[in-house]
C-alpha cells in the first residue's frame, strides 16, 4: 500500500487528497441535489399520482399549465412579490443601515433588534401578523386605525391589499439580513476616499451619491439577487396567513411554489407539479445568470 | 454423520418451527388515524375490547396530525409499509382508491345485502364497481348552534325554524358599534367551515335544485335554485350586514368566544362548545324551507390498505368488523360525539332525544352525503363564488357559472380517463 501511494508525487497526493474530501460534498450534492433535479425534468412529462402507474404525456403537462388561466395570475402574483418587495425592501433596509453606521451609541443592540426577525421561524411570525390583520374587535392594525377615526380595512380579506398585507412580513423579516450586509459593504469602503472627499468640500449627499452607492454596487447585485429569489419562493407567509392555505381571496394571494405544492400534496398530480417546478426552475436560472453577468462587469 | 450431530440438527430444526409458529400465531397489524383526543381513546379502547376477543392479534395504533396526515398514508403505503387498516375521510375515497392505497372489502367478510340493510343509506358512497371499499364506525351532520343568553337578550325564544326566521333572527342578534363595526354577528358565515356542505347539499336542495346531476358526473348548480342559495349565503354579508365571513379568525371561535348568536357546525364540535367556559348554548336542526328539510352527511371509513394480504389481511377484516359492530358505534358516540353509521343503534329514543345529539341524529333521516370526487377543489367553488360575490360584487349566476367550469374540469379530469 506504501509502495503504492508513495509512487504519486506530491502534487499528485495533495491533488488526491483533495479530491477525498470534496467527494463527500459532491455525492451529497448529487444525490441529493442534482439528481432530484433532472428527474423533475422527468416526472413533468408524466401523468403520474405518486401511486399508480406513471404515463408518459409529453408535454402535455405544460400545455394545460399555459392554458391555465390561474397559471398566469399565479406567475403575475409571484412576480409582484418580487418586484414590489425587493425594491421596497432594499430601500428600507439602506436607509436603515447607512444611519445606523452614522451612530456608537446602541449600535448593536439596534442591529440586533432588526436582526431577530430574520432568525424567528416564519410561521410563527406569519401566524402573529394573521392575527394583526383581523377586523375588529380582535385585530390590531385595525384597533390602531380605529383609534384616529380611519375605517377598517380588510387587509388579508380582499383581493387587491391581501398579497401586500402577506409581503409586509416576508420584508420585515428580510430587513436584518439586508441591514447587516450592507454596513458591512458601508465599512469596508476605504476611510480615505471619504476623507478625500470631505477635504475637497463635497457635502453628505454628494458622498452618498458620488461614493458610497457607487462602492456598494457589489453589494446591491448580490442583494438583488439573493433577495429576487427569496421573493420568487414565497410560501410559507401565504401558506399560513390566507385562509385555509389556498392563497385567496380568490387566489389573489397566490404564488407559484403554493400552486406547486397544492398540485403535489393536495390533488397528486406529481406530473403537473413537477412541470411548474421546470418552469419556476428557469426563471430562477435565469435570474442567477443576469446576476454573473453583472459581476462580471465589475471586474 | 455422527448421531450427536444429528441430534442437534434436529434440535435446531424443530426449535426453529417452534419459534416460527409461535411468531405465526402472533399476527400483529397497524391501525392509521389522525391525532384527535377523543378518538384516540375511542380507538384505544376498541384494541383493548378486540385483543382480548382475539389472542394471538394485536393492533399497533398510530396517529399523527391531521395537517400531515394524508401525505404520510399516500407515501407510506406506496412503499410497502404503513397501516393495514386505515381511516380516512369518505371525500378522499376516490383519491385512495385511484392511487391503489385500499383494497376493496372481500363481499365473504362484508356481505353487500348485510351493508345495505344494516347501514345508513349514504353509506352507499362507498359502492364503487359493484365493491364496497370501507366502513364507517360513525356519520356526521349539519345542525345549527344558538348562543341562548344573545338569544334572550334579543327577545328570541326558540331557533329559527325556517330560513326566512334565521336571517329575520340574524338581524336581531347582531351588534355594532358607533362606526358600524361589528361587536356580534347574527350569524357566523364561515365558507372555510362547513357552510359549503351546506350551500351544495342544503340551500340548493332547499330551494329546488340539486348540486350535481344523478350520475354524479356533471355540475347542475347553474340553476336559478343554486344561484338563489348562493344568494342567500352571500347575503348575511352583503346585503343585511349581519355577519362577516372570517370573523373573529373562524366562525366556531366568534361562537365560542360568545360573539355570534348562530353557528352552523357538526356533532364534532359539540365538546368544543361544552368545553368552553360561559357559553350558554343549544343545538336544534336545521331550518327548513317551504315546508322541506334537507342535511348533508358526512364521514370517516375505515378501509383496509392494499398493503394487507394473507393472515394480516384475515386479521384486518375482523379488526374492521370489530370497531363497525353496534357496540363500537354506541362507543364511539359516548366518547366522541359522532353519530352510529347504522339506524339500529342511532335512532333509539335515548339517542333521538338527547338535547345535544338528538338534533343532529334526527338530522341523519334526510341528509345526503356528496359523492365527492375530490374535495379540496370542490371545496373552493363555494369560497370562490362567495368572495367574487361579497368582495368584488359580482351577480350570483354569473360567479356561479365561473366556478362550475373551473369544477367540471374537475370532473372531466377524473371521469375523463
């Protein structure tokens, strides 16, 4: 065995050695990652209950998908989440960090405080904020509009304020994540240039606009991105805020992964689910590849 | 070969078959229910009754919560394991028996005629292809609860006999603040509950119609009579401002909180109800309409699994005759508050006259049950119709006519191919 080893150079064996560890990630990986992947890829083009026989359709599974009426405001909601609550929150969680850096004092514990609902389980949030939302005489939100004489609304009762009164939480809870990236992307700006500016007079505003946006735009991109696919997987705020988790009123509320899940869980319909799965997959990458694209530009 | 060596073959052989047999006579099967307290116990009960009837079989009770419940029956029978006998709701029938998770009954163990006599007629749901593919140990049905202190503080004697009476009734017993907010509702709408039940087999029936046609096979609520049940349903909200689907979260929690007068649930609810400190209500049957009276029945089978052959299946079948028999129905009625699935034992006099049962039981002699080809969408028209028409205003038969296209593709997927 020695003998056997000892013939490799040491290039080779660190090269090995190597190898043996990354191959325990990799298995994993694509066993249980990628493998799973393609077979969605598979399983769409079948009729399939997870019980019975499995048929294979083609491509029928997409051709009912498209001609689903319910397909397209599904997809539209989905795209509303995103684009409402990624630039609304970026927004919010900017303007909080870059005044939070300005401060010492509370500092952390400020930080901490917006922290802590990125680390509370969704549900439980979700369930709190159903709770909010409720009309009178039990519901918060209301009970506060009530005290400065303004109607109640019906927030998750109605099918043009329900998926914003869903998105209010998923951006909350997204906020400390967000805050915290970008004061680090804030401090690891060189002190210097800031200093450079000052001294040739330029005000708070022109640094903001002149260096320190220019200077995050890494981490904006990666903000963007990481938070566009957030919002494009919403579920399980809608899950447990509209009633009887069906994304309603009717399916005002309603993204794709919930549309996915009711097909796979609720009815069986593997084939079909599997195929929104491919489709939501795409955009996904597709959202992914605009992101190298851009960092690429950066360097 | 020596003789001592023989002898020892011959040891091992025969100690081998003894274990063997000993581990044959002991045929242990699985039961599968969701976790509710008191059917737990019922069925705990009903293992302890059996195993002793029956040595040599002993049933491994499991249960989980309701929410998972579906999922881990469908993935574990799939692959070879989970329960032999197996409750699960009557809606779900053509669900499990499509994804080959039950057997049908052997007509040996479970003779038609006697099923036929014996049970209550909607129990015929279950006859599919001339085989009869599970067993209720108890039925539902639909009765209206009434808070008796809002009842006497509106000046109401009695419930409303007619349908007329109980929006009449709703009006009286709702309260609102300065701003026109809600303090009680007459009656709590609630289409996440059992209101669609209602609607499809109550309201339409009620005013003429029927929801779906004889062959079960095609929507028939596009009629003047669903559209007028519809409108009914829909105008507790919309037009006399006397309830307000989603109300305190659930209609059952407005109830039970004491702030709304009426509530239409199932026998199921009635421990809630009785648990629940200060609230002072009664149950009476549901209003009639011209003269008529309609109710929708309900229920949970127990099937035996495609898993189950040989001895487990033989165990199985006495198991499921054990806890259909009479004295499981009484039982369970005792412990859980559902309804014996067959008249003998339900339409007694005690049970008939029973102040809590006795609506519901009474209620039994002129229900329907839907034969369901799959309840989660078929659910949703009824949510559906009732939002496009209390929140976005749209007209009863147009919401109507929208939702049954959505529901007969639903059929058309099933009865398709």
């Amino acid at each position: 065995m020695a003998n056997f080893w000892n013939k490799f150079t040491i290039k080779q064996k660190l090269a090995i050695t190597a190898w043996l560890f990354l191959a325990v990630p990799l298995v994993f990986y694509i066993t249980i990652r990628f493998y799973p992947t393609f077979e969605a890829f598979y399983v769409s083009t079948l009729k399939w209950n997870l019980l019975g026989a499995k048929k294979a359709i083609g491509m029928k599974n997409y051709i009912k998908i498209f001609a689903d009426e319910d397909f397209w405001l599904v997809l539209w909601n989905t795209i509303k989440y995103a684009l409402v609550g990624v630039p609304v929150s970026m927004l919010i969680a900017f303007v909080i960090a870059y005044w939070l850096n300005e401060i010492d004092f509370g500092h952390d514990f400020i930080r901490a405080m917006y922290f802590i609902p990125f680390l509370t389980t969704a549900v439980a949030m979700a369930w709190v904020w159903r709770w909010f939302y409720q009309p009178l005489p039990i519901g918060y939100f209301n009970t506060m509009l009530s005290w400065f004489g303004i109607p109640q609304q019906p927030f998750l009762r109605s099918v043009t304020q329900g998926l914003y009164s869903i998105m209010a939480p998923a951006v909350w809870a997204g906020l400390g994540f967000q805050i915290v990236i970008f004061i680090a992307g804030i401090r690891a700006i060189p002190r210097s240039y800031f200093e450079a500016a000052e001294i040739d007079g330029a005000g708070r505003r022109q640094i903001l606009r002149e260096i320190t946006l220019p200077a995050l735009k890494p981490t904006i991109i990666f903000l963007t991105v990481v938070s566009t696919i957030g919002f494009l997987r919403i579920f399980d705020q809608v899950y447990t805020m509209s009633a009887d988790s069906a994304g309603g009123p009717l399916n005002s509320t309603k993204p794709l992964v919930l549309m996915i899940y009711e097909f796979a869980f609720d009815e069986f319909k593997l084939g079909r689910a599997s195929a929104l799965t491919v489709i939501l997959f795409l955009i996904l990458l597709v959202v992914s590849l605009v992101q190298l694209w851009l960092m690429r530009k950066q360097k | 070969m020596k003789k001592w060596l023989k002898k020892v073959f011959a040891l091992a052989i025969g100690g081998t078959s003894l274990v063997w047999s000993g581990l044959a006579q002991a045929v242990e099967i699985e039961y599968w229910q969701y976790t509710y307290g008191s059917r737990v116990e019922a069925i705990d009960k009903l293992i302890e009754s059996f195993e002793a009837a029956n040595p040599g079989i002993t049933v491994k009770h499991t249960h989980f919560p309701y929410a998972d419940y579906r999922k881990k029956v469908a993935i574990a029978v799939s692959a070879g394991d989970g329960p032999d006998v197996v409750q699960l709701y009557y809606g779900w029938l053509n669900d499990y028996r499509e994804g080959g998770l039950i057997q049908p009954l052997s007509s040996s163990a479970f003779p038609h005629a006697k099923i036929e006599e014996e049970f209550f007629p909607m129990v015929g749901t279950m006859k599919v292809d001339g085989n009869y593919w599970g067993l209720p140990t108890a039925v539902r049905s639909l009765a209206l609860f009434w808070n008796k202190d809002l009842f006497a503080e509106a000046g109401l004697s009695g419930p409303p006999e007619t349908l007329d009476e109980m929006v009449e009734f709703a009006k009286k017993l709702t309260k609102k603040d300065a701003n026109g907010n809600y303090l009680t509702v007459g009656f709590a709408v609630d289409t996440d509950g059992q209101d669609h039940h209602w609607w499809r087999e109550v309201l339409i029936r009620l005013y003429g119609g029927q929801p779906y046609s004889d062959d079960g096979k095609t929507v028939a609520y596009t009629t003047e009579a669903g559209a007028k049940a519809l409108k009914f349903i829909t105008d507790f909200e919309a037009t006399h401002k006397v309830g307000s689907n989603g109300f305190m979260n659930r209609g059952q929690d407005a109830f039970a909180a004491g702030q709304a007068g009426m509530v239409l649930d199932g026998s199921f609810r009635i421990s809630k109800f009785a648990k629940t400190e200060g609230l002072n209500f009664a149950i009476s049957e549901l209003p009639g309409h011209d003269g008529n009276r309609f109710n929708f029945s309900s229920y949970w089978v127990n099937g035996i699994s495609s898993k189950a052959d040989g001895e487990k299946k033989a165990a199985a079948e006495k198991f499921l005759q054990h806890i259909t028999s009479d004295e499981a129905m009484q039982l369970w009625l005792d412990t859980v508050g559902e309804l014996p699935a067959k008249p003998a034992v339900a339409l007694v006099d005690a049970n008939k006259a029973h102040p809590l049962y006795g609506p519901f039981i009474r209620g039994l002699s002129y229900a329907n049950a839907t034969a369901f080809v799959s309840e989660k969408p078929q659910r949703q028209s009824l949510i559906d119709a009732y939002d496009m028409v209390v929140l976005q205003g749209a007209d009863p038969m147009a919401a109507l006519k929208k939702v049954a296209k959505a529901e007969q593709e639903v059929f058309d997927e099933f009865f398709g191919d």
